[in-house]
C-alpha cells in the first residue's frame, strides 16, 4: 500500500518498521519508561479521508483546514494503465500536498474505474501510484509503484500512470538459500522548506518501481531501500539509499559476503535466569524496515548488513522469570564496516553505574537533579525501566539532610539554597538474588556546587568493571580473573587524583585492596558457588569523590 506522510518531525515515529505486524515509536526523551525499540515502527501513514471517482473541491478529499475564501483550483485528472496498456483498477493514488494553497491538502484516489478526476487548489504535489496485477486465483501477485515527486497543479492537468514504465527493483543476498521476508521503499521530496514522505511495503520480491513527470530542484527527493532475507541461522538486512532529482526506476543488486557487515546481538542469561529475549535491528536514518526475532537465553542472533544503509540501532527486550516488568535496552547509531565483525552483549554482569552521554548529576538555577543509571549491564546498556526490589536516592549538603526520594533508581530532584556548598548524593538500589545478578549497589558522590544561571553538569564519576564472564555471569572457581577497569566522567581521560579498588567474597564483611595495572585488576576466584562483590574509591583532579559497591558483580563456578 501506499500513503501520504506527515512532515519531517512526524516522519521517524510513523514510517519506520520491523516486521510485518509490528509498530515502533517513541523517542528517549518521552519517558525512560516507555519502550521505544521493542514497540516497532509502523509503515503507513494514516491518510486522512479518500476521496471518490470525482471529487469536488470543499468535499471529502480535501484535508487541512477551511480556507476563508475558495482559492484558485484545478482539475487533475489521473489515468492508470496496467502492463498491456489498459485502463486499469485496483489501484491506489495518493496526491499530498507539498506548498502553495495546496500545501495542507491530502487525497487518495481509489475508484473502480482507470480514470479519476478531482479538483484541488493551486500549489506542488507529490503523487504515488500503486498498481497491483496478478490477482487472479494462482497467479503472481505484482506490485507497480510509480512516483511523481514534483507535480505542479497551475493548470488543469492529465497525468497517466503507466505501469509499462516501471522496472524491476532485485536486490539480494550472496546466500541462494535465504528466503524473502518482506521490504520497504520509501520517497521523500523537500521543496520550500516542506517535507513530504510516500512509501510502499511489500510481502514479496515482486516490486517494481518508476520515476514520473519533471525533476525536482538538486538533491530535493531522498531515497530509501530495504530489503529483509532470511536463513536457519541468520538475516540479512539489505539496503540501499540515493538522493538528487528524480525517484528511481527499478534497483538491482547482488551482495557479494565481502560488502557486508556482521553484527551479532547477544542476550545473556541476567537476573532472570535462561529465558527468552526479543531483538530488533534497523537502519538509524530515514525511514526503515527493520527486522526482529526471538532467541533464547543465552544466545545469539545474527545478522549480516549493508554498510553503506548507514548506521544501525539495536533494541532487546528480555523478559523477567518471575514475571516482573521485562527489561528493554536500546543501542542507537551503531557504526559497521564491510567483512568485519562486531558483538553486542545485553542483560550481562557486571551490573553498575554507568554515564551516558547525558549529564547525569545537573544543577539548574536551585535545582539539582539525579538521573544516574545505577544497573547498566555489563557492556554499559542501561535499561529503560531497570529490574529492582528497592532504591533510594538522598541530598545532603554541608552534612545536612536536603531530601530523599525512592522507589526510582538512581534519580531524584532536590530544592537547594544559592550560595555555594559542599554536597554528598547518595543512592542505592538492591534486587533478589539471582544467578549473576548484582544484588546491591551503592554510590556516593561529593562535589561542590553554587547556583547556575542554566543547567549544568556537576562532577560526578563512576567505575565500571568490565571481566570476561560466562553469558550467564559466572567466572572458573579457584583461577585468576582479570578485571579491567573504566573511569566514566569527570575524573576520565587520566584525571583521577586517586583510584583504590577492592574485592570481598564474604558479602562485604572484609575486602581485599587489588593494585590497579595497566588498567584492569587480578581477582583470585574463591571456590565455586561464591559471589564475589566489587568497590571503588575514587578522587578526581578537583577533589570531587566516589565511593562505589558491586555487591555480588559475579559468582564462580
């Protein structure tokens, strides 16, 4: 099906998709809440009324709102052939408005007969046309779509919409045995500062394409392709994306392995144990279609890429044993290279406090504000709605009480006093044991701050721990394991003053100091079945503090 789009800041939540069935939306900012990879993105835009065989001008085709006077219109007239040449139907045409009086204006054109006709105000269009053949029982089943990115309306215009004029768009993977799963093309055309999308889905490899009428201004119609095969073992996401003057007219590609990229999702067996995991991976940029599958867990699901669709965002979603609220992780703008590899872990230890690239800590005017991801996984992904049993976050400033907040962890929002002072935030989350889960963690910063005249980023760090560990979070019992250490804000890139590092393997009740070489720290496992709970202390290079507990980081086996 085709559909008229909405603009640009509209464009991301309602034209990306994976698979079939599926919606995504939802931006990060709205609510960490919400799940944005896991719901997936729909393809159609919703076109708001359909016009008949003759619409009148003021009637149901129109959309947008009253003009205070009737403006200049015309009559466009639309004629659709099929491949021998005939007037044709089923068909869908959609003509959506892109400037001048007509810039609000959206119509399909869905009637019985090859021609329809309907009146609309002067201004520049774009119209898509889907022409379906093959209906009959048994027969292949074909889809035409022909674009006109650039329709003038000054005039009463004739437009034929010729099936005979479209080629084949085939575009494939280096594996004969992969099976089609479905694709998506989309059309996008800027003119006077105004977006407009169309774009076509289509359930199987029987998609052809044409350009229709005049050029548009350079670099006016923007472009995409995706394509979606599939084996026992793995997918393909195939893709492909042009710019300039014109839509295209038919696409052919074959992938050769050595043009893809390889790029493996893990999901770990974390807090809740073997399971189930739902993951997703779609092109960042443009309107997509993206693919999802579920694994179990541990496992892996792999996917081979076209480098050249850009950049690729992951999302998994891995549900709790003990039927709680499920955990979902995203991983956005991901960066492949042909022939190369990369892996992705989710849902494994060690879990911890981990920086993003937001502020974490940030004072405004008398405002400051926590938002620390306290249970980032392993690989530092930190979920959008965190599994845990208990969490408090407090304020002190100059050792005095400000205010305390609970039941998120990690954040809060605290009232302060102007002038400058000596604060201690203090947080902790903890959750039921589970087989390489971190059961506790605690985090205690010192900074000073005064009033800001915006908000502003206050010095805070943490210390992630990084050990190779079993999908299931476990190391070998009785060996040694080494630990790598990573300083995440103010007091990265070399500006620690100090950093002491410490393990304990009888739940904090005594801790062992490890010296910190080349980066990373040796732990000597204790026999199997044990937890082993991990701490920094750290100052940076303006006297800013961080006192952090791991209370079971791993377990041995």
């Amino acid at each position: 099906m085709t559909a008229t789009s909405a603009p640009r800041s509209a464009r991301r939540s309602v034209a990306r998709s994976v698979p079939r069935s599926a919606a995504r939306s939802a931006s990060r900012s709205a609510s960490r809440s919400v799940s944005r990879r896991n719901a997936l993105r729909a393809l159609a835009v919703a076109v708001a009324l359909v016009g008949t065989s003759t619409p009148a001008f003021g009637g149901t085709a129109l959309t947008g709102t009253a003009f205070a006077a009737e403006p200049e219109t015309y009559t466009l007239t639309v004629k659709h052939l099929d491949r021998a040449g005939r007037a044709t139907a089923p068909y869908r045409t959609s003509v959506t408005g892109i400037s001048g009086p007509g810039a609000d204006t959206s119509v399909q054109l869905d009637a019985p007969s090859g021609t329809t006709t309907v009146r609309l105000p002067k201004g520049r269009y774009l119209l898509d046309s889907n022409l379906t053949s093959g209906l009959e029982p048994g027969g292949t089943i074909w889809t035409d779509w022909i674009v006109q990115p650039r329709l003038d309306l000054d005039h009463d215009t004739t437009v034929t919409v010729d099936a005979r004029t479209t080629a084949l768009v085939d575009v494939r993977p280096p594996d004969d045995t992969a099976r089609f799963r479905h694709s998506g093309m989309f059309v996008e055309v800027t003119h006077e500062g105004a977006t407009r999308t169309v774009n076509v889905a289509n359930g199987s490899p029987n998609l052809r394409v044409a350009h229709l009428g005049p050029e548009t201004g350079a670099g006016e119609v923007k472009q995409w392709f995706d394509v979606n095969w599939e084996t026992g073992t793995r997918g393909y996401l195939l893709g492909r994306t042009f710019s300039g003057t014109r839509a295209l007219t038919g696409l052919s590609k074959r992938y050769s392995a050595r043009e893809l990229a390889t790029v493996n999702i893990r999901g770990a067996a974390g807090p809740g144990g073997a399971g189930t995991a739902l993951v997703s991976l779609q092109p960042t940029d443009g309107a997509s279609i993206g693919e999802s599958r579920s694994i179990a867990t541990p496992g892996t699901a792999t996917f081979l890429v076209a480098p050249e669709r850009g950049t690729w965002d992951i999302g998994v979603t891995v549900p709790r044993a003990d039927g709680s609220r499920p955990n979902h992780y995203t991983a956005d703008r991901l960066a492949v290279r042909a022939g190369t590899t990369t892996t992705h872990t989710f849902d494994g230890p060690v879990f911890g406090p981990a920086l993003t690239d937001r502020p974490a800590v940030s004072r405004d005017g008398d405002r400051i504000t926590a938002d620390v991801p306290l249970l980032a996984d392993g690989d530092g992904h930190a979920p959008w709605t965190p599994s845990f049993d208990t969490a408090h976050t407090s304020l002190y400033r100059d050792g005095v009480l400000v205010g305390a907040a609970s039941g998120a962890a990690g954040r809060g929002e605290f009232t302060v006093t102007p002038d400058k002072a000596s604060y201690r935030l203090a947080a902790t989350a903890t959750r039921k044991a589970a087989a390489g889960a971190t059961t506790r963690v605690n985090a205690s910063w010192t900074f000073t701050s005064a009033a800001t005249t915006g908000p502003t980023a206050l010095p805070v760090s943490v210390v992630r721990f990084s050990p190779e560990l079993t999908p299931a979070g476990t190391a070998t019992a009785g060996s040694p394991l080494r630990v790598p250490i990573t300083v995440q804000g103010a007091a990265a890139d070399g500006r620690a003053r100090s950093l002491t590092v410490s393990a304990s393997t009888d739940g904090g009740a005594s801790w062992t100091r490890l010296p910190v070489e080349a980066g990373a720290v040796t732990v000597q496992n204790p026999p199997a079945g044990t937890a082993v709970s991990l701490r920094a202390e750290l100052t940076d290079a303006d006297g800013n503090t961080l006192d952090q507990t791991i209370s079971d980081a791993y377990r041995t086996r």
